[in-house]
C-alpha cells in the first residue's frame, strides 16, 4: 500500500493556471506553468490534479494563518460548538453563547477558501475538457477518473458551505470568480444541492473502490458514495441515500476499526474506518520551522490540550457530556480526560495546578474536561509542534448510522436498530478481545460482555430526558453524540434532523446544569450568517439576502 503524502504533497504545478487580476477571493497568482503547456502530457495534468487536492490544505504562509487551526478552526469549531458538548473560550466564546457574528473572521475564511477550492476546480475542469484523450496512457478511461476526482473535491467544498451557511452561489463548470465575480445565491435548498448530487454520482459511479494507483488518499467510489448519500439527505431522498449507504456497507471495503481508542492515533494513516481523510503525516521535523517543507501541517494539540498545560482553550468538553454515558461505553474514556483525571498519553493531572483546581477554570467558567482525540502530546515538548494525526472527516460509522437513520425513514426499524447496535458493540470494546495490548496506554477488554439493548435502552432514555421525537431519533443523536465528539458532523447532523431544539432544551436546560446556558433556542442559529465581506464584495448578494437572524 502506498502512502497517499507520496502524492497529495508533490509540488503543485497548478497554480499557474489560476492567473486572477480580480482579487475577489485573493487567489494567488503564479508565473509557472501555462495551462496550454499543462494539459499537453498525463503527467502535467496529474501535476495540476495535485493542485485542486492542496486546497484540503491552506498554505501556511497565508497572512490570515489560517494554516495553523484548519480543520479545527472553521470546521470543528462550526460542527460542534452550538452543541455545547465542546466549548470555547477566549474570542470564540461567542459560540458558547450563540452569540455569533456575520463578521465573525472563521466565516469569511472558510468561505474565501472553499471557493478557492471551487474555483480551482472549475479552472481545471474547463481546460481538461478541451484536452483529447489521446494526451492519456489509458484514453477516456484515465480522462474520466481525473474528471471524477476534481469534480468530487468541488462538491466537497460544495457540501461544506451549503451545511454551513444554506443557499449559496452556485459557480457551474465554466465559471470561475474572475469570469463571475458577482453571482447570486441559489433559488433554492434543491437548486444547491442539486450540483453537488450530481457531481458526486459522477464521482461515485466512475472511480473504483480503492484509491486509483492505489494511491490513498485520492477520491474513491467510498467516497463519493458516502458524501452523495449525505447530500440526498439534506433534501429528504431517503430511499436513494440508502441505496447509495447499503453499496459500502455490501463492498466489504470498509470496516469498524476494532478499537474506538486507536482511530485517533498519530500515524493512523487511513485504517479500514476511513472513508475520508485529510492526513499530516509523519516529516522528519515537525518543529518550528517546519513550513519550509510542506503546507501539510497543523498544530492540534495545541488548540485542544488543557490552558494548565500550554493548550490554548479552544476545546474545553462539557460535564453534559462526560455525564452522558453508559456504564462500560468505552467512547468516554477514549475520546475525554476529565478534571481529577490522568491524561493516558501525556501522564499530566487535570487539575493539579493552582487555580485549575476546580470544575471549571478562566473567566468565561469552562468545564475542565478535554478532547484527548487529537491531544496526545505535551504542546510544543519532544521538539515536536506539529502533530501527524489525521482529520478525519467521514468514518464507516457515520456510514452505519447513516444507513440506519434511512432504514427508520423508509419503513425498516428492525434493521436500523441492528445497525445501531453495530455501534454500540464496538463502543462496549468487544472487537478488542482480540487485539494486542502491546503499549497503548487504556486497557483493552479481554472478554465480551454484555451491551444494553439500544431500542430498550433508549426508550427509557427519551422518557427520562423528556424527548418528543421517535426514539430512533433520540437514540441516533446520542450514537453520533458519543461517536463524533470533535469530528465533523454532530451540529449538522442536529439540525439537519431538526433534533438541535430538543436536544439543547433537553441536554443543556436554560439557566439549569453545569453549563447555564442561558440563551433561548433560536431556529435561524441552524444556519450561519453569509460573511459580511462577501455582503461587501458580492454586488449580487445584499444585506436583504442575508440569512434570517442576521
């Protein structure tokens, strides 16, 4: 199996080909490589495919930094913080409030980028469409699977904005921020998704299964299987999602990593759970300094290690949530080190310092209680300030969870409860009998046990919590609750469901726990607020156009 950094790093000689005198989106202009000279050899043109994979990596010299909290800050932050099981405190506190703002600087900057991603993509699309397939070793064929993953990597970025900010503009093939520099949103929800289904089916029905050169990394049928079924979703195409979810799950690719605690690790480089990643891998200096050698880095520990230990406060974990689980659900003590607690990989006491004795520490009272996800090291010891631990965006359990959320919407409870349970039996730690406990720090199990009954389990739950919805429903969103703290999808998932109101009134009672949320639930927080500098720029968009609430 090859690496997929083999292939993704490369030097892009891409960026040429996006020569841009409108500086709408501040696309960077490089005098290397003419696209009449990149689309004339396979190997230019897989050069400039590089290009379009780099933008899954901002440039970290950008002057926004914006390279040092990517996939932490935006897209963390935008997936889980109006949850309230991860918090904030310090200038992005305001989450925790939902108190957030248009001019907020996370909302123009993943905004800004992913449309350099689609941008790029469109560039690249509109010359490889000109480009004879004789230029390729295979012809059409090799045209084809190139076509597939550059317009895959675009509804991506797609998918990322409609989940975040609803109907935006929509840059058809052909059109780019210099030939459209102004363009309205979408009529509609339909009309937004509607590109990004059909660029995935594309994707999904020309790719393979494994990584094209078996290079991973690369966009896979998996892929944009997953991804196309999330998009059927969102506009309630139950049937044809499921169809999409029941070909992973019947292709034998992918399976559950047997140890919850292990999908997380550094150098955990696309295991059998991984559907996609955005790895950062191992480099021989990952000190300060090492930006001279690749835009692949990024600082999580960082972000997410405790203040009383050089962590910056950008991901404090609820009591909510540490008080949320099961006994023997596992996922706790992989994915969290609570106060009084002894981190597993890195030995410090939360809470043994002067002033962070307590339940809560800093000004704003935030629960002293960590992600030990991506925290694994001490910030900064070892020589080590980068960390190569993989973001990772889509795992088969979203698959499973997914597919079960379509069963109950199509008529088969009996085989989404199956699925349900699928989860939890890996959550109890009974696919790690098998394993060798070699160094890893937490204690596999060593025998199966027993694993509550989720339908049972969860009807006692809904009635406990006071839960209107089916309990499917209920017992869906504690499952991504519990499996995708810190990930990338548990905000969406909640309002995509239209479960964000039942479960902040049910989880985080107003004015009532530990956290004291004190703010009503207000629908229009399901969307976030068009950035106000693309208000600005846009002469198509106008404060009219705004989303509600903002």
């Amino acid at each position: 199996m090859k690496k997929i950094y083999k292939y993704i790093i490369s030097l892009s000689l891409l960026a040429g080909l996006f020569s841009c005198s409108n500086d709408f989106l501040e696309i960077d202009h490089y005098d290397i490589l003419e696209p009449s000279a990149m689309f004339s050899s396979e190997e230019t043109i897989l050069q400039g495919l590089n290009g379009v994979y780099d933008m899954f990596y901002p440039e970290w010299r950008d002057a926004t930094d914006v390279q040092k909290s990517w996939n932490i800050k935006p897209q963390l932050a935008f997936s889980n913080y109006p949850a309230l099981d991860c918090q904030a405190s310090g200038w992005d506190n305001e989450f925790t409030r939902h108190e957030w703002r248009a001019d907020k600087d996370m909302f123009y900057e993943g905004w800004k980028q992913a449309y350099k991603a689609i941008d790029r993509a469109n560039r690249f699309l509109s010359n490889l469409e000109t480009t004879d397939p004789s230029v390729f070793e295979d012809g059409q064929n090799t045209k084809s699977i190139i076509e597939a993953e550059c317009k895959a990597i675009r509804a991506f970025f797609y998918s990322w904005l409609a989940q975040n900010f609803g109907r935006i503009p929509m840059l058809v093939p052909g059109e780019t921020y210099s030939t459209s520099p102004s363009k309205p949103r979408a009529e509609s929800t339909e009309g937004t998704w509607a590109l990004i289904i059909e660029d995935f089916d594309f994707a999904a029905k020309t790719l393979d299964w494994q990584p094209w050169n078996d290079q991973y990394g690369r966009i896979t049928r998996g892929m944009a299987k997953a991804y196309l079924a999330q998009a059927y979703m969102y506009v309630d195409r139950f049937d044809d999602a499921k169809t999409e979810l029941k070909d992973i799950i019947d292709s034998d690719v992918y399976a559950l990593n047997p140890s919850f605690g292990q999908i997380h690790m550094e150098d955990n480089f696309w295991d059998s759970e991984s559907v996609w990643e955005v790895s950062y891998p191992h480099f021989g200096n990952l000190n300060w300094g090492a930006d001279g050698q690749t835009d692949a880095l990024w600082w999580p520990t960082y972000l997410t290690a405790s203040p009383e230990y050089g962590g910056w406060g950008s991901l404090y974990v609820s009591h909510e949530f540490c008080k949320s689980f099961e006994d023997g659900d596992k996922r706790l003590k992989y994915s969290v080190v609570q106060k009084g607690e002894i981190h597993p990989f890195t030995g410090q006491t939360i809470g043994a310092s002067a002033g962070f004795e307590g339940d809560f520490v800093s000004s704003e009272r935030m629960p002293n209680n960590f992600s030990i996800k991506l925290w694994k090291r001490k910030p900064g010891s070892d020589g080590i300030v980068m960390n190569p631990i993989s973001a990772k965006w889509m795992r088969y359990s979203a698959v499973l969870l997914n597919y079960a959320e379509c069963c109950f919407e199509t008529g088969e409870a009996s085989t989404g409860w199956s699925y349900i349970n699928q989860i939890r039996n890996r959550a109890w730690g009974n696919l790690e009998v098998e394993l060798s406990q070699g160094d890893y720090p937490i204690e596999y199990n060593t025998d199966v046990v027993d694993v509550p009954e989720a339908e049972s389990y969860y009807q006692s739950y809904k009635t406990q919590k006071g839960y209107t919805s089916d309990v499917w429903k209920v017992a869906i969103t504690i499952e991504r609750r519990h499996e995708f703290l810190a990930e990338y999808s548990f905000w969406y998932d909640l309002c995509r469901t239209n479960m964000a109101e039942e479960f902040l009134n049910n989880e985080y009672p107003k004015n009532e726990g530990y956290t004291q949320r004190s703010f009503d639930f207000n629908p229009n927080r399901m969307l976030y607020p068009i950035p106000t500098d693309e208000i600005i720029k846009n002469d198509e968009i106008s404060q009219e156009d705004q989303n509600p609430g903002y």
